[in-house]
C-alpha cells in the first residue's frame, strides 16, 4: 500500500476532533489530492501504524469513506480507493448536468440586490468558487450536499491530463455566460448553457481518455472536479 504523504498529512494529536473523526479526514484529503490513487489498497494495519493510532478509529473512517464511495470495502482485503470506470464516470457527468441546471434555475429565480452582491466579483476561472456563490444564492442545501459528494467522487476517481488544448479558455469562456445568465435571472438560458458546458466537457474527456498515455504527466494530473478541463 502507499504511503500517506509525509509532507502533507497533519499530525493526529494537533487536531482536537475526535480521532476517528481526524482519521477519516486525513485518509479522505490523501485520496481527494491525488495521494492515495485509484486502486491503492487500504490496510488497516498500515494506516494505523503511519498514523500513530489504533485499528479501531481506521476501520470507522473506512466505513465511513465506503459509505460515500470514495473507497470499496472488499471482505478479507480491507478498502480500495475506488476506481470508475469510463462508462461510471459519464454517468456521474450526466447527474453533474441535471444538479447543476437545478442549482442555476433556482439561484436565476431567486436573483434580487443580496443575491446579486453574492456573485458579483466572483472569479470565472475559479470554478469551485463560482459553484459555490450559485448554490449559496440557489439556498437549497440538499442540492449543495449532493453536488459536492458527486464533485468529490469525480475528483477522487476521474483524473485527465490537461492534455485538451485550448479547453481551459474554452470553460471559462462558458463559465462567463452560465454566470452571467443567473445575474440575470434568465433560468432557461443559465439551464442551456449548463447543459452545453457538461457535455463539452464529457466530449473532452472521452478524448482525453482515448489519447495513449504520457510518460511524462507524472503529478500533473488534473482533478475534474478542480475544472482544469472541465
């Protein structure tokens, strides 16, 4: 099994949540960066001695991370980053496309002056943060927590390259109108453009998936769900 990142992984006693709520916050950072890849074996044993704890407070955080996905939980074998496959990661895509109409159909509905300060100055090529100020606006929390565990799931097991020229541009480009489409309290046309977004996107990791692989990617990965390609 892979070792945490030393460089990264925060000491356990500097944290005063409980442990096995610190545990399962560590491992899930190591597996949302990129640290602990798909496919990477999860032994309890392991992660308890690199951390400094008991079994006990890995297994809960194991339950707890299979619970929403990011890892699979194999009798005998212990957890496994989970891994999708090309077919899984476009069906995540198509329920990205149908939360994110909703999120921008309801934050279009509810635009007034305090809703409007919430996205002004709200940076397109960051698209974490626009997401965020949406479904801040949008005020529906339901939708904001199902979007983020299917955000943290693409991010977890669907990593591209940034080998698609121009795309970067290109989703800011499409940034720009879905944002400027909610200011303007125009669901239907903030909905299309969405939907235009997320299917340009699924074209471009398709593509991206089909091209042979690159000796040379190494740790520059990208995240899908940090938008480099998406």
């Amino acid at each position: 099994m892979r070792r945490l990142a030393e460089a990264e992984r925060p000491s356990v006693s500097e944290d005063f949540r409980p442990i096995e709520v610190r545990v399962y916050h560590i491992i899930r950072e190591q597996i949302l960066s990129g640290d602990l890849r798909a496919g990477t074996r999860l032994i309890e044993r392991e992660l308890a001695e690199q951390l400094c704890v008991s079994r006990t407070p890995v297994r809960e955080a194991l339950r707890k991370l299979d619970s929403e996905g990011l890892i699979r939980i194999i009798p005998r074998r212990g957890g496994v980053v989970s891994e999708l496959s090309a077919h899984e990661v476009l069906d995540m895509f198509r329920i990205l496309e149908a939360l994110e109409v909703l999120a921008v159909e309801q934050a279009a509905e509810r635009m007034d002056d305090a809703a409007l300060s919430v996205l002004d100055g709200v940076d397109e090529t960051d698209a974490a943060a626009m997401l965020q100020a949406v479904l801040v606006v949008a005020n529906n929390r339901r939708l904001e927590e199902m979007l983020h565990g299917l955000l943290d799931l693409i991010r977890a097991t669907a990593r591209i390259g940034r080998g698609q020229p121009g795309r970067f541009q290109e989703a800011v480009e499409e940034h720009r109108r879905i944002l400027a489409a909610v200011k303007a309290g125009d669901a239907d046309t903030a909905a299309r453009a969405v939907r235009q977004h997320v299917q340009r996107s699924m074209r471009a990791y398709e593509s991206e998936r089909k091209r042979p692989p690159r000796s040379d990617l190494g740790s520059a990965f990208d995240h899908l769900a940090e938008e480099d390609g998406r």
